[in-house]
C-alpha cells in the first residue's frame, strides 16, 4: 500500500471518472503528495467502505451517484451547504477523528459561471430545469447571489414546488412542471435533469431564450449533450458541466489540503482534450 496520504472517489459507476485525473493534476502543480483512486461503491456498500477507508489511514472521500444523499447520513457533521443540499459530495476528516460532510457542487457551478465564464446572476431571471439532487445543491449558491426570479420546472411539478417552498425566502422562486414555464426570456438556462445522461432533452416549450441567454448543461460529455444542440439553435453561449466538475474538485482539494490549485490549466487541457 501507498505511503501517500490517500483519496478516493467513491460512485457507482465510475469507470469514467475524471476526478483522479483533476486530483493528480492539482497535486502536481502545488507540489502535495497524494494519490486518488476512483473505486466503484454501491449504496449497499457505501457505509462498510467508507468506513474501511478511514480505518486503514485514508484522508478524504469525493461521494457521486448514487451516493450523495446517503453520504448524508453516514456522516458525524454536516456543513451548512450540505444540510441545505441535503447531500454531500465531499467528505473530510477531523482532527479528532470525527467526519465532516461537504457539499461542493453548488461553489463549483457558481465559480465556472462567474469567474471562467464571466456570467453575472445578479438581478437576473434564471430558469433551472430539474428537482433532484443537483437543484438542491445549487439554489443555495444561487440566491446569494441575488438573482431577481428563479424558475424551477421539472418532469415531477410536485418536487419543483416542494424546493421552491423551502428556498423562496430572498428570492421569488416559482416551482411547475415543464409546460408551465412562464412565458417569458430567461438570462440563464440550468439544465440540472440528467436527461442528457440518457442522451434525452426535456421537453420544453418554444420561446424560452434569446441570443443573449447562457444555457448551461450540468452534465458533460466528449460530445455535446442533448442540450448543448438545442441551445446552439439560439444562441452561441452553451456550456456543459465540465468547469463546473472542475472548480468543484478544486473547492474539495482545498478544504483537504488547504491550498487552492489554479483551475485554468486543466480547463484548458480537458477542453483541448475534446477537440
Ligand atoms: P437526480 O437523480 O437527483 O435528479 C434527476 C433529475 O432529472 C430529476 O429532477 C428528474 O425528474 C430529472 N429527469 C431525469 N430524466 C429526465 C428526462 N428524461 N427528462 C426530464 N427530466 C428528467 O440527479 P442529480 O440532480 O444528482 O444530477 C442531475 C444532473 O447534474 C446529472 O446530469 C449529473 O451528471 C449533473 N451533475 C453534474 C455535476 C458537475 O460537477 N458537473 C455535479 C452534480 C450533478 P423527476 O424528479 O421527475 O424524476
């Protein structure tokens, strides 16, 4: 066994896993010494595992599908992102041993748009398609920053209005079913369904965007996503999730080791790596 200080990301699947590569990569380039595996986790397994992995020295663990919410029980603590998300995506050990919960999706999101891609939400009218996991991770990082309305529309109304209930307290936030989006331009377009994960869009109505709306697909792919080609028609800024699955690696490997890596780079050799 490695005498690195030890990581891992644990899912089911992940096979595809990009985070070993971004961990490395930052690790590389702030001089820390670590390794990071990706090892595949049912929810069966998770809360054997992950206490294994501590057991045997590990430092800290990246949770993702399906584990996120069941992450939150498996824990001692809970950050406030994570408990608003109800899920944690990042765990860490305390020094008294104890685990804390971390939920960094939703910095991640807000990162890529404001400082890779130089997307303004204050005062803007974002409409965010999905009530899952995602959602919940996001909103939070969302309304601090001030938008004036957010449109929460998902294949089940009934979840859409339950978030919009519990988040609407700064912020109007309407919650519907897709064919009740209000008729209106949004600035934003969050696509956090995993329809493109099935290489499916959700059905939306005409109307919805302009040229100058930001479409934004949380999942990423080497191709374009379902999503990514629909926007195109309209409009020429369309984003996938991969700054995002970035910056919030980049937030992980910072409350672990301390030291904000830069993002750019391997931005930038990811993108490349699609061409
Ligand atoms: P969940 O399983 O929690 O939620 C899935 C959501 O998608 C639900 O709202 C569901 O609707 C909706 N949905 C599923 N299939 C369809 C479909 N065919 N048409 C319309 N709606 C559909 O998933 P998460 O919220 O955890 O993840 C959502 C997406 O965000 C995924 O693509 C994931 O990869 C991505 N993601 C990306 C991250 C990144 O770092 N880039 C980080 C986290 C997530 P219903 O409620 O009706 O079932």
């Amino acid at each position: 066994m490695t005498n690195l200080d030890r990581y891992a990301v644990f899912g089911d699947p992940i096979n595809h896993s990009k985070s070993p590569f971004i961990h490395h990569h930052f690790a590389e380039q702030t001089g820390q010494k670590l390794h990071y595996s990706a090892q595949q986790v049912s929810a069966e397994q998770f809360t054997t595992q992950l206490n294994d992995f501590f057991k045997q020295g590990g430092k800290g663990i990246n949770c993702t599908v399906p584990l996120k919410e069941i992450a939150c029980q498996a824990v001692d603590h809970l950050t406030h992102r994570a408990q608003h998300a109800k899920a944690v995506n990042t765990i860490i050990q305390q020094t008294d041993g104890s685990l804390l919960g971390d939920n960094t999706d939703g910095v991640g999101l807000v990162l890529d748009l404001t400082q890779n891609h130089q997307v303004s939400l204050r005062a803007g009218n974002i409409l965010i398609l999905g009530a899952g996991g995602a959602t919940r991770g996001i909103l939070a990082p969302l309304l601090a920053r001030t938008p004036q309305q957010i449109v929460i529309a998902n294949r089940t109304p009934s979840k859409a209005q339950q978030l919009a209930l519990e988040f609407a307290h700064t912020v109007p936030i309407i919650g519907c079913g897709f064919s009740e989006i209000p008729g209106q331009k949004f600035d934003l377009i969050l696509n956090a369904t995993s329809a493109s994960l099935s290489n499916q869009l959700p059905p939306l109505p005409d109307g919805l965007l302009n040229s100058q709306t930001t479409c934004y697909d949380l999942a990423y792919s080497n191709k374009a996503t379902p999503f990514v080609l629909w926007s195109q028609q309209f409009t020429d800024k369309s984003l996938d999730g991969l700054g995002m699955l970035i910056e919030q690696a980049a937030e992980a490997f910072y409350l672990w080791r301390g030291i904000r890596p830069e993002t750019q780079p391997i931005i930038e050799a990811l993108a490349n790596d699609r061409l």
